[in-house]
C-alpha cells in the first residue's frame, strides 16, 4: 500500500482508477482491487487515469484512525492539512472546510471559487480556461470539477468527426502534447439509403482538416491536463442538489448519498453526500441534465428568453474491431433514409478510427410518429444492409453505447442565460 502511495503521490505517473462506487463504499474492496494492479497500462480506450482522490484515501484509511471517510472523495492528507479543529471544521489547501466527518445527519462542506459539474468536453475547457487566466494574471482560484462517470470519459460515448478549432485555441500544443487525436479525415461520403442500396450523394459536411477521434479518449487527456494545471476533479460522484442561499442565489452542489437500500432503508455503508460550495457553480452536464432542468425551471430561463422547447434525439454506438484489410483510417460515412422512414428524422455514421477499429451508430431524432419504432431494432437493422454488412463480417462489437443529444440548436432553443459572475481576474 505505502509502495502504492509514494508512486502515486510523488510522481506523475498515471494511474488507472480502479475503484468504483462499492469499493468506495467498502475499504476492503478498495484495496482488493487496487491489489496486483497498482500501475495499469491504461484503460480500454487505451488512456490511463489518476485522481488524487486515491492517495488521499488511502493514506487516511491506512492510518487506521478514520472510520468513516469523506464521501466527496476528498480528504486531508498529512502535506496539505494546515489546520483542522476539534470540531472537524477547518482549512485543507486554504480552503474552508466545514465540518470535518460524516455523520447520518449532517454533511460535510468545501467551498471553492468554482464548481463544474460534469467533466466533459464543456466542463473541462471551462476548467482548464479558467486556471490558465489565473495562471496570466497570478491569481489562485480554486476550480473543482465533480464527475458522476466512474472516471472521465466513462460517460462520453461519441465516436467523432473533431473539428479541432477550438482546442486549438485552448491548448495550442495538444500535438506536441500527444493529444489522442491522430487520424486526419481522409475521406468523406455521403450516402442514400434503400433496403437493398446505397446511392452516393454529395457531402453536405466539410470534414477537410478534421479528425475521427474517441471523445471518450480526448476527455481523458483533458481531464490529465485540468489536473496539471491545478484543477481537482472528483470522477465518481453525481451532483444531485442544488444549492440555494436565503435569496434564492445559487451557491453550490450537493452530491448524492450513497449506501442507500433500493426500499430507502439506510445500509451499513451510508454515506452522507457532500456539498461543494462555489462563488460560481457552472452546470456543464450535456444534453437534458438533471440539475440544469431543475435550473431552468426554478429561474423560468425559457420563458424569459422566448426559446422554443428543446427537442432531443438518440445516438446508439458501437465500436467494431474489423478485418485489417477492410479498415482505411479516417473514412467518414454519412447516410440518410432506410432504415428510418421519410417521417423519421435521423441518420447513421460510421467512421474508421485507428488500431483497425470503426465507430458505427445511429442517430434518431425522438419526435417519430409512430409509436413502435424501436431505435435499437432499427440499428439492428442497419447492420445487415448490404453496404455495411460486408464491413462488419468477421469483426468483433468492443464497446456499445447510446447517449442523448440535443437538436433544438443554438438560434431556436436557447435559453435565458444565468450569470452572476462574481470573480475578478
Ligand atoms: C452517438 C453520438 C455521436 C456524436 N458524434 C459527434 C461528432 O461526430 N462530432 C461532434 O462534434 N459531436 C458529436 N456528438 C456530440 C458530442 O458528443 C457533444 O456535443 C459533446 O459531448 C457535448 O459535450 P458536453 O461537455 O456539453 O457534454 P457531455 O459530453 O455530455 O459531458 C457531460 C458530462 O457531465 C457528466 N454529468 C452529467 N450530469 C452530471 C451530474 N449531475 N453530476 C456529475 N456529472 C454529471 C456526464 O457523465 C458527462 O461526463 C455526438 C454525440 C453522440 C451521442
């Protein structure tokens, strides 16, 4: 164990995150899975991942003093513990701390300048944007980001065509910096769908320059930048609640209990959540997220801004390993039409990635009419299309998701922005 924490705490190693919600909730399961894998070569998509959260953890636990621990994740260790009273209150890395243990009752807080929910693309090019202008203007803001994924990108199901502009603008060395983003687009079709053919259209799209990349991967790496640059992300834990002052002001997020019985009953291993409590609390959650929802409709942002109702579809993905001689890196395919109708608005996709995989899935916009349509039978369907089957013949399904997305766009659905920016660089 102690090997364990003077690898992961001292050096910059990446380590693989091994811990789930159970064997947080039970120490010895922990430590069962953390046993014979202490450096893992990566994870499936072949990107490793490290929280501090692991050394923290483990260094309390093994002290053999603390029962309990912090449900956030998120402890004192004996370097950056600067003071903490009898009471449990205190102050880790300069930070309040209220309330040092959990109780059944109560919940332990931290408070930082900015909280993220959701480490995903959005949230973590907010993150590491707001440390790179504290580090320009030698400022020290304290940014979280609390993740519900086991570990970032565990939730981002996106096979993707990148346009890579706006990392560009982010993090202008992501290539000397071995961004997961190598295959360049090298061709771009377009295809009409009958039951029994493809018609080939021209490409609506522009994909020159842009890249087939795993979003799931690029995430990662993002997640491993934030974290040089200071940023804590806590993978792992929901954010379940919102905050509310005495005037109806937003001042943070509570993550939800864990150890709770499907018949509400409170086992053994309940665990308070914990509040994170931020100057600004940024809700970055992608499509249709819970505490955004709950946002809108407390502060009537639609209404105030007129927005149309936002409109939704569902993207099923698989990713295939596929014959060698069949893969062309950095092939795009788009189709339209069979086997959704003409009523039915959607499509497929099916890009060849490299390490002889392609990433394969439809879309299908969640207005259809008829009630009947399944989307996941109608992806079946998709896979023995002659143009597609031939492709698929002899490979092997990896991984498989399906994920919401919003469709309303940004001129129709939009709404009411909410910004009380209280920070001053
Ligand atoms: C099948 C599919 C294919 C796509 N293909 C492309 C493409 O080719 N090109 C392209 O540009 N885009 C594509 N997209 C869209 C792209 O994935 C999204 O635009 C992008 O992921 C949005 O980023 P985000 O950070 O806003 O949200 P997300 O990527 O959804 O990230 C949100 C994160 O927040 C976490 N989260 C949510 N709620 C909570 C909570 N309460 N507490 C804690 N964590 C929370 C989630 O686990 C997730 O990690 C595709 C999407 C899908 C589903």
């Amino acid at each position: 164990m102690y090997k364990f924490l003077s690898i992961s705490s001292k050096s910059n190693s990446l380590i693989r995150r091994h811990q789930t919600l159970s064997s947080l909730s039970n120490p010895s399961n922990y430590f069962k899975n953390q046993a014979g894998s202490k450096i893992s070569s990566g994870t499936p998509n072949g990107y490793s991942y490290y929280h501090p959260f692991n050394q923290n953890f483990c260094f309390l636990w093994s002290q053999g003093g603390f029962k309990r621990f912090f449900s956030s994740g998120y402890v004192p260790n004996g370097s950056n513990l600067r003071r903490l009273d009898g009471r449990g209150s205190g102050v880790v890395n300069g930070r309040l701390f209220v309330r040092g243990f959990c109780s059944e009752n109560s919940r332990e807080a931290m408070e930082y300048d900015v909280v993220i929910v959701g480490a995903g693309p959005a949230g973590l090019a907010a993150a590491i944007r707001l440390k790179q202008l504290c580090r320009d203007k030698d400022v020290d803001f304290s940014v979280c980001v609390v993740e519900k994924g086991a570990e970032v990108g565990a939730h981002i199901i996106s096979g993707n065509v990148f346009e890579p502009r706006a990392l560009n603008e982010l993090l202008p060395n992501w290539k000397q910096e071995e961004a997961p983003i190598s295959v360049p687009v090298s061709s771009d079709k377009f295809w009409f769908l009958t039951k029994d053919r493809a018609f080939s259209l021209p490409s609506p799209f522009n994909n020159k320059e842009n890249y087939v990349i795993s979003l799931s991967q690029l995430t990662r790496w993002m997640g491993v930048k934030a974290e040089e640059l200071g940023v804590e992300i806590y993978p792992g834990f929901a954010a379940s609640e919102i905050l509310y002052d005495a005037n109806n002001n937003v001042i943070g997020i509570a993550t939800n209990d864990m150890g709770i019985a499907k018949d509400g009953y409170k086992k053994d291993t309940f665990q308070r959540g914990v509040e994170l409590r931020g100057r600004i609390t940024l809700l970055a959650e992608g499509c249709r997220g819970s505490l955004s929802e709950k946002i809108i409709k407390n502060y009537k942002l639609r209404e105030k801004s007129h927005a149309q109702h936002q409109t939704y579809a569902l993207g099923i993905k698989e990713v295939w390993e596929i014959d060698e001689s069949k893969h062309k890196p950095g092939t795009v395919i788009h189709t339209l039409g069979w086997p959704l109708d003409h009523k039915t608005y959607g499509g497929s996709f099916l890009y060849h990635m490299n390490d002889r995989q392609i990433a394969l899935g439809l879309v299908v916009a969640l207005n259809y009419h008829n009630p009947f349509l399944s989307p996941y039978h109608e992806f079946q369907k998709l896979k023995h299309h002659s143009a597609i089957k031939q492709l698929l013949e002899g490979g092997t399904v990896i991984q498989y998701g399906a994920r919401t997305l919003n469709e309303g766009g940004f001129q129709f659905s939009l709404e009411e922005q909410l910004l009380d920016v209280q920070l001053a660089f």
